[in-house]
C-alpha cells in the first residue's frame, strides 16, 4: 500500500473560490450519507503546510487490537484532541484528549467560522 500526502482524502481544496469558500451537498456515494464540502476553506498552499505540520507535530499513536489472543495492529494511526475531560472509548481502547496545539486550534476556528458551526 502506498502512503504519503498524494494519497489523502482531497479534504482541502486546491483553489478557494473568488467570493470565498463554497457550501455543497456532496453524497460521495454513500447512502443516506450528508456531508458538506466546503471548497476553498484552505487554498491549496496553506493546505500543503498543514498537512506537512499535521505529519510532523501531531502526537500519532499506534494502537492494538487483542483478537483471539494474538495482539494485531489496527490499519491507522490515531491521535485524540479535545477539551479536558473528553475521554473517548472503541473497542477496549481508551483515549484520553491531549490538549488543543496551536495548529489544530487553528483548523477548528476556520471551519467554525466557515460552516457556522461550534
């Protein structure tokens, strides 16, 4: 399997339009799926510096899975943010937030502001 920034999810746009970034109903072919795309929130220079950042900074974790007895490692890395007290919890794996960094306080401004959402 391949791996690296060309294989993403195209999650940020590569040009914000003119008027600024652009609500649309995006099914993606998932059914009785809503999703919002918001095209532009991020132009296309700003997004590579992210995800550079995002790479580089964000405390990525591996987690394991036991299964039959025979400890397997799950397909993804995983990193958990948030507010103080949001422990989350799947499959036995406990996850408990690290604080908010500067970047990713960041991202979750601009899409607050953007879809109007908090």
């Amino acid at each position: 399997m391949e791996t690296g920034a060309q294989n993403l999810l195209p999650l940020f746009a590569p040009t914000a339009p003119a008027g600024g970034p652009v609500m649309a109903r995006d099914y993606r072919g998932l059914p009785n799926a809503d999703v919002v795309l918001f095209s532009g929130c991020f132009g296309a220079e700003e997004s590579t510096c992210i995800l550079d950042r995002l790479l580089s900074e964000i405390h990525w974790q591996q987690d394991y899975l036991t299964f039959y007895g025979k400890e397997i490692a799950l397909p993804r890395l995983t990193a958990w943010y948030g507010d103080r007290g949001r422990n989350y919890t799947y499959s036995h794996i406990s996850m408990k937030p690290h604080p908010w960094p500067d970047l990713l306080l960041m991202i979750k401004a601009r899409v607050e502001t953007v879809s109007g959402v908090e």
